[in-house]
C-alpha cells in the first residue's frame, strides 16, 4: 500500500513538473485562445497556419479550441475565446451587430458538395443542382445523414432544402448531432448522403466508401470570417491574429494549401 | 452563477414537461446501461470470484490486467468496437454499428472489469479460514462458495452499483459506436450523454446542464433502489 502510494506521488510529481516547463515558454504578448469550428481543424488548415502565425508573431501563444460554430459563439459572447474563426455569415454579423465582436472580415472561402454512395441509388449525380438533386435524394428515400448540430454546414444544409421548397423528415431523414467527420463516417458505413465541406471530406475520403456527386452550384459556397471578440482578454492578441490571416503573406499560404496532397486547393482566400 | 440558476431552471422545465424526445433519450440511456452491466455481471462475477479465491500462477498478472481495465480510456473501447463492427471491420457483416446493440457491447467492456475488479478485491479479503471451515462442516464447494458470496454481498453490490456508474456516465465509447443519432425527430442512438456534448458543441450550456442534473438524479435514483434492495428484497435473498 505505501510503495503504491509512493509511485502515485511520484507519477503526480513528473506531470506537475512537466505542466510546470510548458507554463514557462508562454511568450510575453500571451497566450490568445482561438475558437474555431471541428470542420475548420478536421481540414488540417490550422496544421498549417498555426505555426506560420507563431513564427510571424513569436510573442503569441495561439490555443486552438475546435468546438461547433453555436459554442464558438457562445464563448466569444462569454469574452472566454478571444478570436473566432467560424462560417456562419448570418450569425456572425448578428454577433458583430449585438457588440459581442469589434469586427468580421472575410478570410476565404471553399465549397460543399453533396456525397454518396458511389452506386447512387437516387440518381443525385444527374442533377443539375443541389437541391435538385436533394429533392431525389428525398423522393428516392435513400437514407439522408444531418448535421443537426446548428453548425454553419447545418445551416447551409437547411438553406439547400428551403431553396428546394421541402421541410426535409421522415424515416429517411436521420441527424448525428456531431462534427463533420463523425456524420461522414456514418453516412458512409449506412451508405446514405449528406452535405459536407469538400476540405473535411477530402481529408477523410481514404476512410470513407462515398463520392462526390453535386458540386460547383453557387449555393454550395462556405464563407468563412475571422472576428475579434469586443473587450477580449488579448485583445491585442486578437487584433493581430485577424490582421495576420488576412495579410497576404497568411491568404498565400491559404491558396497554396491542399495542391500538394489533394492535387487542389481546399479553400480560396478572399480577404478584402 | 446565473448559468447555473438557468441551467436549474431548464431542468426542472424539462423535468416537468418531459417530453417525448426527453424521454426517450433517458430510457435508451437506461437500457443500453442497464443490459450492459447485467452481462457485465454475468461474466465479471463468476470471473472476480474465481481471480479472488482461487490460487494458479499467473493469477497476479491477470488480476493486474483486470484493474488496468479499470483506466481503460471509453473513447478507446469505442475505437476498438466501431474498428471490428465497421463496414469494412471483420465483424461488419452483423450490421450492428450505429445500433443500441454496438452500444451495449461497448458499454460491457467498460463495465466489466469493475464488477470483476470489485468482486476480486471483495472475496479476496474475506479469510481463507471461513470457507476452509465450511469444507470441514460438511459443506459442498457450492455452499462454501456461496457463503463467502454472502459474505461480501455488500462489496459485490458496490461492484455493480460501480460498473453501472462507469457505464451510464461515458461518452467516449456510446458516441463512437451508437452515432448520437436521430431520425425524423425519434431517437436512434442518442443518450444522455452523447446529447451533452450536442448541447454544449451548439452553445446550449442550459440545457445540457439540466440533461446533466438530470443524469445524476437518474443515477443517484438507481443507487439507492440498488443499495435499498441489498438489505431488502435482494438481502433477503441472499441471506436463506
């Protein structure tokens, strides 16, 4: 019992010293805390920049928290994020326009596509359109995998089905309520569609028995912006986070990034 | 502080209403636990009796790997699971992924090793002497084995009480093999855990605080009906 109780101090001891060392390291214009949606990090986007912003900006130690565009949000509002990268236009102007943020300026932007089953039991491929090809998807009863999550693709999904003129339900209509690479999964392992940004799907595509079968319709477009939280704990922190990634050295590497291992690029800068 | 006061609020609001997706949230909840912890039991007891009582080489090192159980990270459970259950998993022909079934088998390899690792250490610390004593009365090796079950009938319901609390509460391994699914606004796969990390993701902090109270008022409910019947009904049972 006492060597146990030894060990156990011992083990607890390393870890405090280890949080110890990384404590020290903080540089002298602090830590800045980043909110950003899962879809946005399951794109390996931040693998890149992250780093490219901490070699521009050495006295920032940038803090990643991947959370779902509604808790982004949220812990803007609650001042515990001090920037926000997010794609949700409509929310993030409202956000902007309650005082919550100084700012929204536009980063860049990529596209959704409409994937399924490669056999493509509902015909979607044909269409000439995204809701075109979701009210086939509808009709055929082929299983249809939602977000639900009230996250931007959640959003854009529900816009798709409106401009479709349906109130998608049904037994056919499921929703995981989770990130974009859990709801790939599953719509892959039941054989179903869904709506997914092309960088997450991209990233997962080995992984997963789906295709691509609408894209390129104007509506399937993802607009991402980057927004300073008004009376922020780094507000300068902030400030200089989005006047970085809108710089153009930060919207090169944006327009460079996925050629290399996807044969195109994931996402458009389009910062102003 | 008023998150908290809202969050309260909400509860009693959906506790009240309850309305069918609440609902049904709780009793997949329940019954995905429930099952699981009845096979954790049907194997992790007759398992811990044996590590507990009986005497073998190697019996350190298995009863080292059952308490490692213990630290057995859900998310890994659920990993390993949706790996062997996958459509391209060698168990993918079962279909059984995204259903309660996969949820429930997960939630056994969560549970079990603490019925085992509890029962273990229970029969473990009863004296050799009673059962050795019970042989030299003329007991059969059932009687002697059931007496030191008696014995530890207190231990033994804490090991159950343990494992349906390790299951109820994990998240890792239901949202991995179940989904958090839900179809045409009736629940799939969804419990009350995975549809927390939902209400936190979308900024709902109320309402998945109140489906947290709920969860430990459901939890603590269970407890005592369980801590209630060992010295009742099951007691009882256990004591002719």
């Amino acid at each position: 019992m006492f060597v146990s109780l030894m060990v156990l101090g011992l083990v607890a001891a390393l870890g405090v010293r280890c949080g110890g060392d990384e404590d020290r390291e903080a540089g002298s214009g602090g830590e800045l805390i980043l909110a950003s949606t899962t879809s946005t990090r399951d794109s390996g986007l931040f693998d890149l920049l992250l780093p490219a912003f901490s070699e521009a900006n050495p006295e920032y130690r940038v803090k990643l928290v991947a959370v779902g565009t509604g808790e982004a949000l949220r812990l803007g509002e609650r001042k515990d994020a001090d920037a926000l990268l997010v794609h949700a236009p409509e929310a993030e102007r409202e956000f902007v326009s309650n005082g919550y943020g100084t700012e929204r300026r536009k980063v860049m932007y990529n596209d959704f596509v409409v994937v399924g089953p490669g056999d493509d039991p509902a015909g979607a491929e044909l269409s000439s359109s995204a809701p075109a090809a979701f009210t086939d998807i509808a009709e055929s009863g082929a299983p249809f995998y939602s977000r639900g999550d009230d996250s931007g693709t959640h959003k854009k999904e529900l816009a798709v089905w409106e401009e479709a003129g349906m109130d998608p339900g049904g037994a056919w209509y499921s929703e995981t309520g989770q990130g974009m690479g859990s709801t790939l999964r599953v719509t892959s392992e039941k054989q179903g569609y869904t709506l997914t940004d092309r960088a997450t799907f991209l990233n997962l595509e080995a992984n997963l028995d789906l295709t691509v079968l609408v894209e390129g319709d104007p509506l399937l477009f993802n607009q991402y912006g980057v927004i300073p939280v008004a009376g922020a704990h780094n507000q300068e922190g902030a400030q200089a986070f989005a006047a970085w990634i809108t710089s153009g050295a930060a919207q090169e590497l944006i327009a460079d990034y996925g050629e290399e291992e996807f044969g195109r690029a994931l996402f458009v800068p389009n910062a102003q | 502080m008023e998150l908290f006061l809202d969050s309260l609020l909400e509860g009693i609001n959906l506790l009240v209403a309850l309305d069918r997706y609440i609902l049904e949230v709780i009793l997949l909840s329940l019954r995905v636990s429930g099952t699981a912890v009845l096979i954790a039991v049907v194997i992790g007891l007759p398992l811990g009796l044996w590590l507990g009582l009986a005497r073998f080489r190697g019996r350190g090192v298995l009863a080292a790997l059952v308490n490692t159980g213990l630290g057995l990270p859900p998310v890994v459970v659920g990993l390993v699971v949706y790996m062997m259950l996958s459509r391209r998993g060698p168990l993918g022909f079962l279909e059984l992924l995204y259903t309660p079934g996969a949820m429930t088998g997960a939630q056994v390899l969560i549970a079990g090793p603490y019925v085992t690792a509890i029962t273990m250490a229970a029969v473990g610390s009863i004296p050799r002497d009673l059962r050795q004593q019970a042989l030299g009365l003329g007991a059969s090796r059932i009687q002697a084995l059931w007496l030191v079950v008696r014995e530890a009938r207190v231990s033994i319901m804490a090991a159950v009480v343990a494992g349906f609390g390790a299951a109820i509460s994990e998240v890792g391994a239901v949202m991995m093999v179940g989904g958090n699914i839900a179809t045409a606004g009736s629940n799939e796969t969804r419990t009350m855990t995975t549809a927390i990390v939902q209400e936190t993701g979308m900024g709902h902090y109320e309402r998945a605080l109140a489906l947290g109270m709920i969860l430990l008022l459901i939890a603590f409910a269970v407890n005592v009906f369980l801590t209630r019947n060992q010295e009742g009904v099951g007691g009882r049972w256990l004591k002719s």
